[in-house]
C-alpha cells in the first residue's frame, strides 16, 4: 500500500509539469531595430523583426500595418498563405515575408521600390494559438535630388554680383551651402525653402565682388552630396555699368508712369464710390438673408431636440438594472462596492481568489451580474476622460484565460475606443466607426430574438454600431474592457454603469 502510494504521487507530480511546461512553451517575444531604419527611394529596403527563442512562426498569423493610417494593413501572412485583400493599394505587389525562414523564426517584411510615402511607423504583430506579442519599426525614407545649379541674377548698386543657387527633389530637407574658393562657408543673403509633392526645394542667393575667382555651391543629405563650382570673370562685371545706365532710364519712366496712374485713379473714384454704395448694399441684403436662414436653423434644432428625446424614451423602456460582477474581473480591475463602477490599477488587487477560474487573466474585463436570455434589454456606460474603452454583451461561456479576441466568433459583440480610433470587433479585423463627436455616455441595445445588438451616443442619439443577423443559443451578460488586444488604458477615470435612466 505504501509503494502504491507513493507511485501515485510521482505521477501526479508529473503531470502538474508537463501542464505547466506545455502552457508556456509557446511563449515568445517579437524582436526588432530599436533605431529607426534609414531607406532611399527607389531602392527596396527590409524591415528587421523576428521571434526571440527561435521558434517556427509556419502556423501563425503574421500581420504588419502602419500605426499612422486608417485601414493600415501591409502584409498579412496566415493558415500558411498570403491574405492580402485589404492591403493598403499604395503596397500592393510590393511586400513579402521570407516563407523559407519562417522555419527559424524570421517574420521581417522586405518592401521593394521605396517611396516617400513609405516612411512611418510599422507594427509587427505575430499571433500563435495561445500568444501573442509585437514590435515597432520606424522607416524613414530619403529622396535623392537634382544637382545644384547655379544662376546669375544680376547687380547690386555697388557693383556687387548676385549668385542663385537651386536645388530640388530631396527629401527629407538638405544642406545647401555657398563655400569660396578656399572652402570657406559664405552666409547667404537670402534663403528660400518649399515643400513639394516630389520633395524639398532650396534656393540660396549671395553677393560676390571678386573677380576672376571661383565659388562652389554644395548639397548634402546624410551621405549623399553634390556640388557645382562657377568662376566669375572681369566680363561679367564690366557688363554692371551697362546695367547702371538701363536703370537709370528705368527710373525716369517708373515716374512718368506713376503720375499717368495717379491721374487715372483720381478720374475713376466717382466710379469706385458708386460701386461701394451697391455693393453695401448688396451685402445689406445678404445679411438679412443669413439672419432669416439662422432662424429657420433655431427651429429646426428644436424639431431635431424633440425627435432624440422621442428615441431615447423609447430605448429606455427596456432599461434594466445592470451591476458588475467583481469575481469575474480581471485582478487589475477595481471594482466598486455599488457594483456600478470600474477602473484599472497598476498594482493587481491583493484578494485571495483571484486565481478563479471565473476572472479573465490577461483582457483587461469584467462581466455584468444580470444574464438575459430572452427579450430585449438596454443600459448606458459613462466613458468621459477614458483613452480607451470597449463596451457590449459576451456569452455565459466565453473563454477568459489568455489572450481572447473580442469579437463574435469568440462570444463577444462589442464597440469602442482604441488609439484615438472607433472600432467594432468583426471576425478577425475590426471596422472603424466614423464619428463627428467623441461620445460622453454609450448606449448598449440588445434584441435577443432578432439577433441584434445597437450601439448609441447617448447625448445626441446618433447610431454608433449594430451587429445584425446573430444567433444567441445561451445566456448574455453586458460586459466592460478597458483594453483593446494590445491597446491599454492610461486614463484613471472609471467606466460608470449609468443608473439615472
């Protein structure tokens, strides 16, 4: 009996290690360059990231998109193939993941033919089963552009030579200096910089008195520079006293005409003071005009004021009462005695249960008390001063351990704020919600035999969101998140379950 025993422990032993072993055995960091990483246009250029162990990135969703853009995606790579049907246009045909590394671990993106366009911030998001991590590469881009080319733009009255230098086509900004013949740096008189669609323009202008002496005019652009060199000569001075002569009769009939004009303007004021009387009039007209339209608008508001008072009754008729439940809340999340409110906190709450297999570990949410399975049913969520937010209903049975996407395939019907960005979660990707006013209070509606969930700025009673055609087979619960996959909150503010309906 003793042997028997003791066996009986060794294997139990063993079990709880390789359970432990195989959950952490998928776990991975995605590595890349701190630095920002320097591309010239035209040229193809590769965006370092990879997997820190070393470990096979075959079966996993690898996904790069612009941080700086709307419906960013680069490249998608998943279930072994490309999936790029909603790749950004500008990229199309231009990426690749290297598919005979991805054996190793290797996830970076090679871009062809760089463009200015380019440059930005990329995320490297990679996704195992049970895992997921990411990193940000920085591109910064430069444009090569023309040689300098240098002009003659004439005299001074001292007899001084005025020398242009321009350059265009670069980007980012070069350096463009003037250096005589010694090398020596020259300050320009006068400098001109203009930002066009194929990059910068640079224009600077100096004065020179030395004949028969040499002048270099540079460009420089991290590594890249170009010059060109002009000699001025005796002829080109000698020509200034020519020049003298041509200004001086320039002169004498810049005066006559300016007495012709002076004689012409005084002919024509009568004209130009009746055609400011009808033009004051006109606007006279114009204006009382504005005033009655502005009027026509103050009703119109009204009506408008009425008919969102009239939809938000008809909403709140199937108000209930909704409380949160705080042994379903992620140990971050505080929640408060009332039940009617959540905030985050650095520091996991000390409480002796908060390894319940009920608490969801790793998405920063927390369920309502109220489970509804017939009917329909409504409740508002205060999100004022929150960076982000994610309100909605989830299933009884939804998954709370690990990382969860917070969509329907997953119980999960919900909308949102996440980087200064409206989102609601569908499939796999999210659709982005454009709105005119950042909401102060949200609206949640749920049909449950017709399959739909609504959302609602409650303030002005526009519609945010609605999932259509769902099917529900078991208990819903409302549910609140102050994280959005790798998004989290930095606001202290708590999201508040509206009571005053």
């Amino acid at each position: 009996m003793l042997c028997f025993g003791v066996m009986e422990f060794i294997c139990v032993t063993l079990i709880i290690i390789i359970g432990i072993t195989d959950s952490t055995a998928d776990q991975f960091d995605v590595v890349g360059p701190v630095a920002p990483l320097l591309a010239v246009s035209g040229e193809d250029v590769i965006l370092p990231c990879s997997l820190k162990p070393n470990i096979s990135a075959v079966n996993m969703r690898v996904e790069w998109f612009r941080v700086d853009l709307k419906d960013s995606v680069v490249h998608l790579y998943e279930d072994h193939e490309d999936k790029n049907t909603k790749q950004l246009q500008s990229y199309r045909g231009r990426t690749e993941v290297f598919k005979d590394e991805l054996q190793t671990g290797n996830t970076s993106l090679k871009l062809s033919r760089v463009q200015i366009s380019d440059e930005g911030l990329y995320k490297c998001f990679i996704q195992s089963k049970t895992w997921y991590d990411d990193i940000t590469v920085n591109l910064r881009v430069e444009v090569v552009g023309s040689p300098p080319l240098i002009t003659v733009d004439g005299f001074d009255v001292s007899g001084g030579l005025h020398l242009q230098c321009e350059t265009k086509g670069w980007y980012p900004e070069p350096e463009l200096v003037w250096l005589d013949s010694e090398g020596v740096t020259l300050t320009s008189e006068n400098t001109e910089r203009q930002r066009e669609t194929d990059g910068f323009r640079v224009k600077h202008m100096i004065t020179v008195y030395n004949r028969d002496s040499k002048y270099h005019c540079r460009v420089k652009l991290g590594h890249h520079m170009m010059e060109t060199e002009i000699i001025t000569s005796s002829k080109m001075f000698n020509s200034w006293r020519s020049s003298v002569i041509l200004i001086s009769v320039g002169s004498v009939l810049i005066v006559i005409s300016g007495i012709l004009i002076t004689v012409f303007v005084y002919r024509h004021r009568e004209i130009q003071r009746v055609r400011l009387q009808t033009e004051d009039l006109r606007l006279q007209t114009e204006d009382l005009r504005l005033q009655t339209e502005n009027q026509n608008l103050c009703e119109e508001r009204e009506r408008l004021s009425l008919i969102v008072e009239n939809v938000k009754s008809l909403l709140r008729r199937y108000a209930v009462n909704v409380t949160l439940d705080p042994d379903s809340a992620h140990p971050h999340l505080i929640v408060s005695d009332d039940g009617k409110q959540v905030r985050y906190e650095e520091q996991s709450v000390k409480d002796g249960d908060q390894k319940s297999n009920n608490k969801f570990d790793e998405e920063l949410c927390v369920l309502g008390n109220e489970g509804f399975t017939s009917g329909c049913f409504y409740y508002e969520v205060g999100v004022k001063g929150l960076s982000v937010w994610v309100v909605g209903v989830a299933r009884e049975s939804v998954e709370r351990k690990g990382g969860i996407l917070l969509n329907p395939e997953s119980g999960f019907w919900m909308a949102g704020l996440r980087d200064g960005e409206y989102q609601a979660s569908e499939g796999l990707s999210s659709v982005s919600l454009s709105l005119s006013v950042a909401p102060q209070r949200v609206g949640v509606f749920v049909d449950y035999e017709e399959g739909r969930v609504s959302f609602y700025d409650v303030e002005s009673m526009c519609h945010i969101y609605t999932f259509t055609d769902q099917f529900f087979n078991e208990t819903l619960y409302p549910v609140l998140s102050l994280s959005y996959v790798y998004f989290k909150n930095s606001s202290k503010a708590p999201l508040i379950i509206c009571s005053d309906l």
